[in-house]
C-alpha cells in the first residue's frame, strides 16, 4: 500500500498531464469546451478517475465523452511515461455535474428565503394567544410576609 501523500500527488500530476494532453495532443472534433476538475488514484496506483466538465448542452457533453472514451489509450501510454510507474495507471472518465448540483442547492435556498419571507409577513401583525404576561408574578405584599417568617424561622433556631 502506497503512501497517501505519495498518492495526492500523483493524482494531481495525473490531472496536469491530462488536461495538457488534452488541450495539445487530441483533435478530435467531437471534444467541447472540457475542463479537467479533479483526479483520485486508487492506493494501488493501478486506476485513475479523471473528472471533467463540459459546457454545453447534452449533446456536447456526450461528443466529449466519446472523444474521451476514443483517446484513453493514448492519454494512458503519456501518463503512464511521464509517471514513470511500473505499471500505467487504467483512465475512467466521469462527468463532473457539480455545476447542476450548485444551480439545485441555489434554487432550493431561493425557495427557502421566498418563504421565509412570507412567514415574516404573516408575523408581523400576529398578537401572542394567551395573556401578555403567562409567568406568575408574585404580589409584593407576599414576598414581604415570606421574608419576615424567614426572620422569624432563624431568630427560633438560633434560640435552640
């Protein structure tokens, strides 16, 4: 088992090596706009998951992935020279789709803050339901008696 720093940085120059690799040496039309995101090698070093992005619609993302699918081997025979590994590491190419999970979680949080702000709308002219004041308050009148039998239950215990 390989060390997991040793590993962090050889998916990173996994990840260099292919996007330069892509942006020189494929030129297949098929390829959109790619960007290169991210990389993880397995601690044997034997696969590698590239993660891309495309922009474009559906149809550019699925040319890039053949374009992809078309060059692996190629991509692997320059990763695996400029490594210099014993054994190549195999490429699987996985579409990135953080792009659509962030425009989710923005028009999730959208929803929430529309709402949010009708239930402050609706409080702002809300009146409490009970009384105005719910906590027993004692009279004072009370509390005075209370603190002169006190007195009194002290003064009988220091005469014991």
């Amino acid at each position: 088992m390989s060390d997991p720093a040793k590993v962090r940085r050889h998916a990173e120059r996994v990840r260099e090596l292919v996007a330069s690799a892509v942006r020189t040496q494929i030129k297949d039309p098929r390829l959109g706009m790619i960007t290169i995101t991210d990389a993880r090698l397995t601690a044997d070093l034997r696969e590698a998951t590239i993660f891309y992005t495309v922009l474009g619609d559906a149809e550019a993302k699925a040319g890039t992935a053949a374009a992809l699918d078309s060059a692996k081997g190629m991509l692997r025979g320059s990763v695996g020279r400029a490594l210099g590994l014993r054994h190549s590491p195999s490429l699987t190419f996985v579409l990135d789709d953080v792009q659509d999970h962030v425009k989710h979680i923005d028009d999730l949080l959208a929803e929430a803050r529309l709402r949010d702000r009708e239930v402050h709308k609706l409080a702002e002219g809300a009146a409490y339901a009970g009384e105005p004041q719910p906590y027993k308050v004692e009279d004072e009148d009370e509390s005075d008696d209370l603190e002169f039998d006190l007195d009194e239950a002290e003064d009988a215990a220091a005469r014991r």
